[in-house]
C-alpha cells in the first residue's frame, strides 16, 4: 500500500504521521506542497501542524497550495484522503467535507486522551473495528466544529458524522465534549465517505509507552481495508 | 546626536563605564557605537557582576562535549548521539507582556539549541508567580502560559515538564525560564566561533523590525513605575517563522558549507556578529543596507540594537552562498550577504557608504567591566522549636488535604494540558511527574529532564538552598530511573549592587558547586537574570537548576503512581523531622523563620545511586522523591495518580506523627516494592548503608493511617486538582 503525507510549511506532525504509517506497513512518500503533482498513492494523508502559522484562519492558507488541486482530484475521484487536526482544518477550507472549525470553546489549548463513538462503520476508515470507542488524543486550539442547522441535518441523513466525543463506555454528553464542537463531533466523512477529517490523532496512539494503542488499531484496520 | 555622559548614563552605563569607553577608544564614541558599547556591557550580556562567582562552578566530566559559554551545553548519550541542552530567563519581558515575554522566551532557546546543529526534542519551564492574592497574578498566569504554549506548540515541541509557584516576592517581577533539549549527532556539532578570513557572512530569517531595541539593557535593570513606557522594548514573537528557521537551518547544515552560526538573541546583530569574530580572533565588516528591514528610514542605531526573532546569522565557506541561497528560498526566508570576515579584529560597520562604527572587538569582550562587588555572608538561622500546643489540634488528613490543595503543591495539569506534550511521538514520561521522559527517536534510548528550584529554602539560607536544589534535581532524575548527566542553571537574582542580595547569588552558586562537583554532575550552560525586583523590593533568591539524565532501555522508566495492591511501600532516607521552611511549618503553623532543611551530599548520593541499583535489578514498581509536604504528601500523589490507597503504620521512632509525615528532611524516596521482593531489597538497602523504613502496604482506594484514620483517594484528588481550576476559572 502506498501513501503521501503532505508537508506544508508549519506541518508538524509530518514526521509522525510517516512513522505510523510505516509502522503499520504503508510505503510512504512525504509530498511538498508546492510540487504540483501527487505521487501514485492509495492514501493520501494532510498532517496536524500550524501551516501558515494559522495566522489566517487556521488551513485557509495551505488549501490554496499547488498540491491541493491534485489532492482535490484525487478525493474528487474517490481516492482516500484523510486530514488529521490541522489537516482537518485544511480540508474544511477546500469544502471536500462540510462545515468550519472553531476556537476551542474555553479559549484554549487543550492536549490529552480522549474517547471517541464510531459512528459509522460503512467506510474504509472504521469498517472491521470490533470496538464502538476508541481512545485517542487531541492536541489543538481550533476544534470546535460548527455548521448550519441544514447541513446538520444533511450530513445526518447521509451518516457522514465518523466520530464523536464520549466517555470510555461510548456515552456522549457535553461533558465529555472538550472544544464544544456541535453534536460532539470529533470527525466528519465527504458524502462519499473516501475522505476523512478529524481531530484526534491516531498517530500519536500507536505504542503502549505512548498514549495509548488505539492508533495501532486505527491504522492496522486501515490498511486491512484498504488492500 | 551629541554623545556625552548623560546620554551614557542614559544607555544604562556607569560614569566610570562611559571613561572607560572612552579611554580604550581614544576618543568619543557615535551614537551607533555607545548603542553597540551599552548592548555588550551590559549585566545582562557581559556577566559582569556573576563572572567571577560562576567561574567556581564544576562544568567538566567525562561526558560533557561542550560546557558554558556556547550557544548551550552539550552531553554525550553514547552511540555518537548527543544532548544540546540550556536554561534560559526572560522574566522582565514577560511582566511587562506576558505572552510575548514568554512566547519569545521559549523560541530565544530552542534557537539557542538548533543553532548548534541539534533538533529541539523537549521544552520544559519554570514560572514563578505573586500571591494569587495580588490583582496582576492571574492575568500574567494566563498570559505567560498561553504564551509558552503558543509558541512551543507551534513549533511542533513537546513541553514535558515544568514548574509553576506562587510567592508575594514575585509580585512585581514574575519569572519566566524556559529551557529546551535538542538531539544532534557527536560529529554535526555546530559552533559559533568564526575562522578564516574573507567569508562572507550571511544574515538569515525574519526581517529586522524597530522592536525589542535595548531588551537586554531592559532586562539588566530594575522596574519602576514607569514599566508600561518599557512595552516597545519587548520583542514580538513569530513561531511559524521559526519553524522554517529550523527546518531551513537543519537542511543546510546536513552539507558542509557552514563555518560558525549563532542566533540573534539578546542585542541582536550587534552581539552575534562580535561573539563570533572574537571567539575566532578575527574582524568583521558589516554593511547595514543588505540587512533586510521590515520597516523603512531604520538609522544603524537601530539596525544594530533591534532584538527582532527569529534571526540568525552565519558565517559561510566561500562559494557556497548559491547552494544555501536555495534552501533558505525553498522555505520562504530572507537570506542576505551582509559582510565578510577581516583581520582587522575590529567590528566595522557601514550605512549609506560611511563607516558609521569601528570599535576594536577586544574593547567590547575581554576588557568589558567585570565587578568584584560587595556581598553579606548570610548567617544560618536558629532552629524553632515545635511547641505541642501549636500542634495537638491538628489533624493529620485535615492538614494534608490542605497542604495538597496549596498553590505550590496543587496540579498543575490546567497548565500543561494548554501545552502539546506528545507531539513527536517519543513522550513517555508526561508533565505531572518527577520528570518528563523523551525517546531518543528510533532507540531504546531515553532522556529525563526536570526543572526545579526552592526559593524558600534558598532564601532561608543561600549556601544550603543552593545545594538543595541540584540534588532535588538529582532525586527526580533518578525516580524516574535515570543517571543524572549535567545540569543547566537559570540563576535569577535581585540587584548585584545591594549587598545582601549579591550575598544570596555568592552563596546560591557556591551551593550549587559544591553539590554538583560531589555528585558529579556538571554544570554545562546557563544564564543569569540580575535585577528582579521592583524598586528597592527583591524577589527571594530563585535559581532554576534543569537536570538531564539518561535511561539507557525505556523500558526500564519508572514513574510515580501505585501500580498494585497488596505491594509495599518504604521511605529510604533517615527522617529526623525537619519542619522549619517546610510547606507545613510555613501555611499551617504560620512559621516563617528557621533554618532550611540540612543537606548531605553522602546520603544523597548514597541513596540516590543506590535507588538506581535497586532500579537496575527491576525490583522497583514506582518511585517518587519527598519533597514539599514530606512523606505524607509524596504518597498521597503516587495514590491519586495510581488511584490507589495506602495503609500506613508510622514507624516507631521517636518524633511525633506531625514530625514524621511533614518534615521536609532530604535525600529521600518513596518505594513501592512487591512483596516477594523485599528481601532482595533490603539486602541491597542494608548493604549500602541506606536507612529505610516500612511504610505501608498498598490497598484499593482509601488512605489509612494506624489502622484509624482514613480518607477516600478520590476526596484527596479533588484537594489536590480543584484549587488551580477555580483560581483561573
């Protein structure tokens, strides 16, 4: 299995990325975001990081780069494609997957574990887990997802809704919501469901002396699907 | 404008500092050089009031690469891998702003570390608030972290550890260190010392801006009410920047094209570029109109005094300006030729085709002043005696649950949650314990870094606190089963010119010796912070010492909470009831005079390495050092954080319970052993000559003391968790 991890300037959880990956068994290639054309890939992967420093609103900078219209094509014609944190923020700001990405409700940073409910397991991503909640970890300033109450309902109706924020037995109340995202949404599918944003990061859950294994999980299952 | 001795004066320089100049020039100095002259001479960049005392220090051993007076220290972790390390403070700059103070704090050292060739790995920090009583502490508390966190985060660092307390001595000064590792291997060392002559020097990064112009004359006198007009003075920081800065830097230095490179940092272009030709005996000539400028009708003046981030400058192998040109376009940063390399050992400077500066270097290093200034040796107090009344209505659970929930006990997890602490992927010791524990990345290797510092102690009595504090370093290396390398010290001190206040840095520093010569661990780079204090006001004596160790298998990490029930818990190190200046003695018997707890460099060492003995042969579930709150405290966070309980039985010895389980008697840890082990144990314990006592046995949630007294794990993690929440809430 091949994939891409695209660096933008200010990515960096790149390197991360490519370790998992490689980890679990993909040939990866770390793409420029000014080359204009995307290596022959079955997963392409947008890094966490500040591209642009977020000076501009957070990914709106780096979803104009010269690598994004083969990105674009790429997802456009079905190809997975899957953006982690500020990744998630760079496919928002290409309209691949529905809504934005808010200042985290409390004004501030938060960094730790998390657990999230599967919502959907008719993709690529989640089909074959045997688990409903995984543990993850988030790591961001600009988590909260919001979007209108129209497509809330559309995005509903078409189960793009991949993720959301619980405790460990899969309950979702706000409490366990850290950013105040809308529906306690930590991760959204396209309609097609090929492209993933969302804002845990599986990469940094792939070693029991680490966060945690969830990632391991995440990614072995991925690759699984995949083949 | 005219140059005379109340412009001089005006600069920050002494009268006779203004003669001098004069004297070694043999002639009145411009404008630009008496810029250039008070930016070199000031305490903040010439030591001249610590050189002397700091020259005492250990900083030699076997596995030292490169001690003080590099960008930062260097260690050697085998297999030619090696440790870039140092502290550094920026605390004027963060009172007066916080986020900016400290943002630039932290991007000021991790570039102090990658000029050297090495990538950042791990930021850690010590901040040091007023009461939070005071109006300013909690805005400054959330401006300085999300500073540090805006920054580091950015980056794409992990912050790992740190230290965070609250003193009304800091009301008008807090304090702001920030101190980065970095990851290099032994034979792409980079140095900043210049050689050859004719190579073209090259300014590269962000462009130069009109502020933080005089930010290190700033930062080398004290505040006064009129510290809002010094708000242009503090530097504004660009992470993104500084993250291609890294990048760009780390991609030319995989070639072979660079002689010396050194970073801008304090007084900017002006201090760089003479460190540089000094420490390779050389001149250098610098034309002012290739510096590139972000804004326009910029004098030389300010070009030379500017203290704009993420800056650095380089001095290139001739011919190779093309190939490092590239990279640093790829990434999208300015790269400028601004100069070459002389034999002239002069620094000259040119604006409009004039020369507009021409000042022998050896004026502005080696004969910069050096003091030899007055200091009081401070007397060590008199014990207090515990009166029984004062103590026999207190209750043991009552006291610590409120000595958990004490501003400088509390957790601190507010603060660290706001910081990226796993980004890299190679964080398996997270902030919370007794250090932060980073993967060398594809090894089995690991480090263990921590910061601390006691100013309580420090300022009961400066020589003993001095050595306390770098064998507090030393015990929370080794809880988490690391060999202590070297150390790192921010040495923050109120005026040198007040004599007792000089006494405390005297004494501090000679502490700090003593116990880092004894326990063999080298001090390697560091930093000094004169002037804390607002007008007459100084703050308690507070140097910060960061201690690096080694764990050669991660596997072997341990960390502090209660892993299973039914195992035992021991306390190694003699307690023989020290309360004076112990958090107890101060917040609940409202005592503040005594002596700090004694120092035994023996026992530490004994102790300490006879712990990584025990560590050695897996016969150590999880460790913690006594500290602040004594025993008592020191087990209550292993259960919180292992959410178990603990049976305890004091031993019988003769001091009293509150004696027992609050003293703050050093050289001490906290065991949990299993059972079956505890021969083996005690065996090596007794074999050594490290005292121990039977503390307890490990049950499922509730803390007993003498089979009576109990209380819940989770009542005394809400003690220890709500108080820093509902402070900035």
């Amino acid at each position: 299995m091949k994939s891409s991890v695209i660096t933008f300037p200010g990515s960096n959880c790149d390197r991360d990325m490519d370790v998992a990956l490689k980890k679990f068994g993909f040939k990866n290639k770390m793409v420029w975001h000014a080359d204009a054309e995307l290596p022959k890939s079955d997963l392409v992967v947008l890094p966490g990081g500040f591209s642009y420093g977020d000076y501009l609103r957070c990914g709106s900078m780096a979803s104009k780069s010269k690598i994004m219209q083969s990105v674009i094509n790429f997802a456009n014609s079905g190809g997975i494609v899957m953006g982690i944190c500020n990744g998630f923020q760079i496919l928002v700001e290409t309209g691949l997957v529905p809504g934005v990405l808010l200042r985290n409700k409390y004004l501030e940073f938060i960094c730790k574990n998390v657990f999230v409910k599967i919502c959907d397991k008719h993709n690529k991503y989640f089909k074959n887990v045997n688990n409903e909640v995984l543990e993850f970890h988030i790591a961001h300033n600009e988590g909260n997802y919001f979007c209108s109450n129209d497509q809330l309902k559309e995005i509903e109706d078409n189960n793009q809704i991949a993720i959301k924020y619980c405790d460990k037995n899969g309950k979702i109340e706000d409490q366990f919501n850290p950013n105040g995202s809308i529906k306690n949404i930590a991760g959204i599918f396209n309609k097609g469901k090929n492209v993933l944003g969302m804002m845990p990061h599986p990469e940094r859950m792939i070693d029991t002396s680490l966060s945690g294994e969830d990632g391991s999980l995440f990614f072995k299952n991925l690759i699984n699907n995949l083949k | 404008m005219i140059v005379n001795e109340r412009v001089a004066i005006d600069h920050g320089l002494k009268k006779d500092e203004y003669s001098k100049i004069c004297e070694l020039l043999k002639r009145t100095p411009n404008i630009t050089e008496l810029g250039i002259f008070s930016a070199m001479w000031n305490e903040h960049c010439s030591y001249k009031s610590s050189k002397l005392h700091l020259k005492k220090l250990p900083t030699k051993g076997k596995k030292v690469i490169q001690g003080p007076g590099e960008n930062a220290g260097v260690i050697d972790i085998e297999d030619n891998d090696a440790i870039v390390f140092k502290i550094e403070s920026h605390n004027h700059p963060s009172f007066i702003e916080p986020y900016q103070g400290a943002a630039t704090g932290v991007g000021g050292i991790m570039r102090d570390v990658f000029t050297m060739g090495a990538r950042p790995i791990a930021n850690l920090n010590s901040i040091h608030f007023g009461s939070p009583q005071h109006k300013k502490t909690k805005n400054l508390l959330r401006g300085v972290v999300h500073g540090i966190g805006g920054y580091g985060n950015c980056m794409g660092v992990p912050t790992i550890a740190g230290q965070t307390s609250f003193d009304s001595s800091y009301n008008g000064n807090i304090l702001v260190n920030a101190m980065t590792l970095g990851l290099v291997k032994k034979d792409k060392i980079f140095y900043s010392k210049a050689a050859g002559l004719n190579k073209p020097v090259i300014y590269v990064g962000s462009k130069t801006g009109r502020d933080g112009i005089h930010g290190a004359s700033m930062a080398s006198a004290s505040f006064d009410e009129k510290i809002e007009e010094k708000k242009p003075t503090v530097q504004v920081g660009d992470p993104f920047t500084e993250k291609l800065l890294l990048e760009a830097c780390l991609e030319l230095m995989a070639g072979d094209s660079i002689i010396a490179i050194q970073d801008m940092g304090a007084a900017g272009l002006t201090s760089s570029s003479i460190e540089m030709a000094s420490k390779g005996n050389l001149g250098i000539e610098i034309n002012l109109n290739k510096v590139p400028c972000r804004e326009t009708k910029m004098t030389p003046y300010e070009i030379m005094l500017s203290e704009s981030q993420e800056r650095m400058l380089i001095i290139l192998e001739n011919g190779k300006e093309e190939r490092a040109k590239k990279i640093f376009d790829k990434w999208n940063l300015d790269f400028a030729v601004i100069g070459k390399t002389t034999g002239s050992k002069k620094i000259e400077i040119y604006f409009d085709k004039e020369r507009v500066a021409d000042i022998p270097i050896n004026t502005l290093v080696e004969n910069s002043p050096m003091y030899d200034r007055k200091w009081k040796k401070a007397k060590l107090p008199k014990k207090n005696r515990i009166k029984k009344e004062d103590i026999k209505h207190l209750k043991i659970i009552d006291v610590l649950k409120k000595i958990l929930a004490n501003p400088n006990v509390c957790s601190k997890e507010w603060i660290w949650q706001q910081y990226d602490h796993t980004v890299m992927g190679d964080t398996i010791q997270k902030p919370g314990g007794d250090a932060g524990v980073v993967r060398v990345h594809g090894t089995n290797k690991a480090i263990a870094a921590s910061v601390d510092s006691s100013a309580v102690y420090c300022w009961a009595h400066p020589l003993t606190g001095g050595k306390q504090v770098v064998c507090e370093s030393f015990r929370n290396l080794i809880s988490v089963g690391a060999k202590p390398i070297a150390i790192t010290n921010c040495l923050n001190f109120g005026s040198p010119e007040n004599e007792e206040n000089m006494g405390e840095f005297v004494e501090c520093v000679q502490g700090i010796g003593e116990a880092s010569e004894y326990l063999k661990f080298p001090v390697v780079s560091g930093n000094v912070s004169f002037y804390n204090q607002t007008k007459d006001e100084g703050i308690k004596p507070t140097p910060a010492i960061g201690g690096v160790g080694l764990i050669k298998d991660y596997k072997n990490m341990i960390t502090m909470e209660f892993k299973e029930v039914g195992n035992l818990v021991l306390v190694i190190g003699k307690t023989e009831g020290h309360i004076d200046q112990s958090l107890f003695a101060r917040n609940i018997l409202d005592e503040k005079n005594g002596p700090p707890p004694e120092v035994n460099l023996f026992n530490e060492k004994n102790n300490g390495e006879t712990l990584l003995k025990l560590i050695d042969n897996n016969l150590i579930k999880s460790a913690h050092d006594v500290s602040l709150g004594g025993i008592i405290t020191a087990v209550a966070k292993m259960s919180i954080k292992g959410k178990k309980g603990i049976n305890i039985i004091k031993p019988k010895y003769l001091i009293n319970e509150v004696e027992y389980f609050f003293a703050e008697d050093q050289g001490r840890y906290i065991l949990e052993i299993n059972r079956k082990d505890f021969k083996k144990v005690t065996d090596i314990l007794n074999k050594n000559a490290v005292h121990f006592d039977e503390l307890g046995t490990i049950t499922e949630n509730e803390l007993y003391i003498n089979d009576k007294t109990k209380v819940t794990i989770d009542e005394l993690s809400t003690s220890n968790k709500s108080w820093l929440n509902k402070f900035m809430s």
